[in-house]
C-alpha cells in the first residue's frame, strides 16, 4: 500500500484527537493502514491471532473491539466462542473466562442493538 492509500481508518484519531499524535498516527497509518493490509494473511486470520495474543495477556480492553472486529472480518459467534475455549487451555483459565465474558457482552449488546 503505498503512502498515499489509507483504509480510512480513524479509530486513533477518534480515541485520542490532538492528545496523543504519535499514537494515532502509527494506529491509523501504520497498523491498520498498512499492518492489517498486508496480503500474506487474510483480516480473519489477523482477527483470530490477535484475539489470541489479547486473550494471553490478559487485554480485555482491546479485546472488546476486536472480537467485533473479528465478526467484521468473517470470524463467526461459533468460531469465536471455539477460539476463547481452546485458548483457556493454552493461556490458562482465568484469561479464558475473562474473554469469553468479553465475547457474551458484545454479543449481548449486538442482540439490544437489533431490537
């Protein structure tokens, strides 16, 4: 992607504004404008790799976005749910749990936002 293309992607600019420059400029131009576009791997693919390195660490913060991100990307309810089981036993139950709460919540939400 050459530098003159972008995604469109704002969410940096959105979170932060004026407040943090540096980080919304490698968010939106780096990571997403150019990370998250690379061909060696598909968005889904992206989408349940980071879901995996967020659920091991612990980041239900930003875990929140991309398992709705994920859905974006094709990543189904079903595989979601299959990935945060298959991680509790890898990344050890608590994280697990935690993910799987953060997953129930935004699938909640979805299901208040269609009514």
């Amino acid at each position: 992607m050459s530098d003159e293309q972008t995604t469109g992607w704002t969410g940096g600019q959105k979170a932060f504004g004026d407040f943090a420059p540096g980080l919304v400029h490698y968010t939106d131009k780096v990571l997403f404008d150019e990370v998250w576009e690379r061909e060696a791997l598909s968005k889904r693919d992206r989408s349940l790799v980071t879901i995996a390195a967020l659920t091991a660490t612990g980041k239900t913060d930003q875990l929140a976005f991309h398992l709705d991100f994920a859905r974006q990307n094709g990543v189904t309810e079903e595989e979601a749910k299959e990935a945060l089981l298959h991680l509790a036993f890898y990344t050890g139950w608590p994280n697990g749990m935690a993910a799987m709460t953060v997953l129930k919540k935004s699938v909640e939400d979805q299901g208040e936002d269609r009514k």
